[in-house]
C-alpha cells in the first residue's frame, strides 16, 4: 500500500473516504502512480494526475469482464494445461463454420462470451494471439497459425518471461482492414496492418473525454509478409528500429485517412475534404466505447454496492474520486463487418494503456497529455469530447424511472376508473329476469 511519511493507508479506510474536489488543491503531478503522496489525494488536500484504482482497465484480463462485447473474444491461460484445453476447442472453434462452437469446456476461462468470435479468419492470417494480461510495447506477444500452435507458443513465452507470475491471455485476432499507404511512386500499394490509438481522459466521479486527434499507427512490413512478426505487430516501440520504419509514413494522424466504402488509404496532405463521412464513422465509434467504459465501471460499482450491503464480498477493480483524473491510450483495430444492419466499417477495442507514449504524438498534439494542466481546476481542454457522465447518466435514470412510475399510476388510474365503470353499469342496467317480471 501507498505511504506518505509514517501514515499507512488501510485499504478499507481508503475505500471508505468521501471527500468532494478542492477548489485550490495543489496538483500531484507524478510519472509514476507509486510515487503519489495518496494519503493527501485521499484526504482531499491534493489533486492527483492518476486514479487510485484502475486495474479494471489496465489489466488486460480484465477489461474484457466490462467491456468485452467490443472486444475480441479473450480467454485466461494460466497453465499448460489450460493450453491444451484451449487448444483443443480452438479446433472445434475453427472448424465450427456452419455451427457455433461449444463453449462448455472452456467456461472458466473465457472471459467475454459477448466478445467478437471472428470464426472465419482469412486465409494466411494468424488465428490467436498468446499475450501477457499486464505488458505493453508488444512485449510477450507471440500468435499462432493453428491451433495446436497454442500450447507451444504458450510454453516458449513463459520460458521467455519466467519471472511474470500474472496470468496470460489467449486472444482471437482481429481480421484488420488493410490500410494502403500513399506510395506515388508504385502503383496498388500492398496492404499494411494499423491501429488506432486514441487518448482519453477519465476525470473525477466521472466523466470520460476524448481526446480527437489519434494517430494511425502501421506495422512497416505489409500483410503478405506471412509470419513475419513485423507484419502483424504495430507497436511502434517494436517495430520503430525495423529498417523499413518511417515515422512519417507509419505513424499519422487519423485526419490523413481516407476511409473510403472499399479500402482505406493514407493521404499525402492534410486535405482531407470530402472524407468527413468515412472519418466520423471511425471516430463516433470510438467515442461510443468510450462511454461504454464509464457506464460499464459505473454499473459494475453500483453492482458491487448491493452486494457488500447484501454481506457478499466483491473486489474492487475501480475506484476513483473528484480530485483524481488521468489520461489513458486506448488501442482500437478497425474490422469490415456489418455495422447496423449492413457491411462497413467496425471499431474493436484491444486494450487500455496507462501513462500512454508523448512521442507518438506531434508538438501540436502534446496538449492531450494535459501538460501544466490541472482539469479539476482549471477545466478540460476544448480539444477534448466529452462522452459520458457519470451525473448525467444518473439524472436521465432518475427521469426515466419518475416517468415509467408516472405511466404505472396513470394505468393503475385507468383500470380503476374503468372498472368502477363497469360496477357502475351492471347496478344500473336492470337484469333480464327483472325485464321479464315487468312485462
């Protein structure tokens, strides 16, 4: 736990503070959460650049338990054995082009079963990924062509990595859209493998911004390249020592897009007129999983509520409060699916980094890192979107249920009111033996 002087902090004590933002607070800007005086943060004398607990993001386990219906489908591997388990269901999977898989064997170590499955991946493609749950710059990844590939690379990336005692992941890999690179010189430019990397902002108790000018980050040898790692891996740490990186061709900005109906291409400028359809369509879903990660650790922590005042124990992966913010990379692929009922375009969420790389972004891009910065104070830059709050959201609940409990009552009024109606008319109405009496 974290310590400031001789003060320990309890981890019951902490997650039992209620402390509203300071108006002056000194800002604890820090590289390193570690580093962070929390007792002060805590104390709500402070405001930090990190949030207390993020693990529900940054671990790549779990992440998909929140938002996994955006993610592709992610599987725990934490022995050999389960490799083998895997393995084995892998080649049902694969082979599952007219049925869906069962999923019965492997129950316990699928972590997302709303997750995108990707049954029929294109020929020549890797078909899984084996990849460390805490890592970043591409370290520990390994793929696999097949499924018996699994409990091989498995075991060679824990002989490579002994000493990491988090458990690993088995992925299904995302069939990438091919991205075509402005080569004037050549003509039909091979087709390379990118990602997207986005920054946003988690502010307070909480809302989330985006940040709006992402990077294209590209994997310098094309996709024909086979197993060539370089091929598959766009990391710009991995791959930036690789002979055929250039910065200025493997690293732009998402507005040198062109997001065409068939093929995505990079552009030499930055005229991007006539593009704002394609470019929207790629951003609106990245602001959309954004707010999906808000709402998700909102509802997870509304969940986790009942279940301590129910007596049930339940672990906390977030926790955050008003003086805390911190800026994180979310990494998006971009697959051609059917998106709304028909073909295009598809954003899939890979992973969330903290403490995200400066240098993939241009000088006139660094005010997304919030330099000299304080958003509790000094607010958010208008560079950033916001996309969800927290405080809105739960307005526009409380309306909706006000409104839903106004029809029950305003049904209930009717359906008595109709049937005193009916009362009312079988006294009046004389019977049929009465009628006959009479006559």
């Amino acid at each position: 736990m974290p310590r400031s002087g001789d003060e320990s902090l309890g981890l019951f004590a902490v997650f039992g503070v209620k402390t509203a933002a300071p108006d002056c607070a000194p800002s604890m800007r820090s590289s390193s959460w570690k580093t962070i005086a929390w007792s002060s943060v805590l104390s709500g004398r402070a405001v930090a650049d990190h949030i207390f607990l993020r693990s529900a993001l940054i671990r790549k386990d779990l992440l998909p338990l929140y938002v996994g219906r955006h993610m592709p489908a992610t599987f725990l591997l934490r022995s050999e054995d389960d490799a083998r388990r895997l393995a084995l269901f892998a080649t049902s999977w694969d082979a599952a082009e007219q049925r869906e898989s069962s999923c019965e064997d492997v129950d316990d170590l699928w972590q997302n079963h709303d997750g995108l499955q990707y049954h029929n991946l294109p020929p020549g493609s890797p078909k899984w990924v084996v990849k460390p749950s805490n890592s970043s710059n591409a370290h520990g990844l390994r793929f696999c062509w097949a499924p018996s590939d699994i409990p091989r690379e498995f075991r060679m990336a824990k002989q490579q990595d002994s000493d990491r005692d988090s458990p690993w992941l088995l992925q299904r890999v995302v069939p990438c859209c091919p991205l075509h690179l402005a080569t004037p010189e050549q003509e039909g430019p091979p087709a390379h493998k990118f990602h997207i990397r986005t920054l946003v902002l988690l502010l307070g108790d909480l809302d989330v911004f985006v940040y709006e000018a992402s990077r294209v980050l590209v994997a310098p040898e094309p996709m024909a390249a086979g197993s060539n790692q370089h091929a598959h891996v766009t990391n710009c740490s991995y791959n930036r020592e690789h002979p055929l990186y250039d910065e200025r061709r493997h690293n732009v900005a998402l507005a040198q897009v062109d997001v065409g109906e068939s093929a995505i291409c990079t552009v030499d400028s930055q005229d991007t007129a006539g593009n704002e359809a394609g470019l929207d369509l790629i951003q609106s879903q990245i602001r959309r999983i954004a707010a999906d990660i808000g709402a998700a650790l909102v509802n997870a922590e509304f969940a986790a509520r009942k279940l301590r005042a129910a007596g049930q124990k339940k672990k906390r992966h977030f926790f955050t409060l008003p003086n805390m913010y911190e800026v994180f990379g979310l990494d998006f692929m971009v697959d051609h699916s059917k998106v709304g009922g028909k073909l295009g375009y598809r954003v899939v969420l890979l992973e969330v980094n903290p403490a995200p790389s400066r240098s993939l972004f241009p000088e006139s891009c660094q005010g997304g890192f919030l330099a000299g910065r304080n958003p509790v104070v000094d607010g958010v830059p208008s560079s950033y979107r916001k996309v969800y709050s927290k405080r809105l959201s739960l307005m526009i609940a409380k309306m909706k249920a006000a409104a839903a409990q106004t029809r029950r009552a305003s049904d209930a009024e009717a359906e008595n009111a109709s049937e005193n109606a009916d009362e009312a008319e079988a006294h009046e109405a004389p019977s049929t033996e009465a009628k006959e009496a009479g006559t």
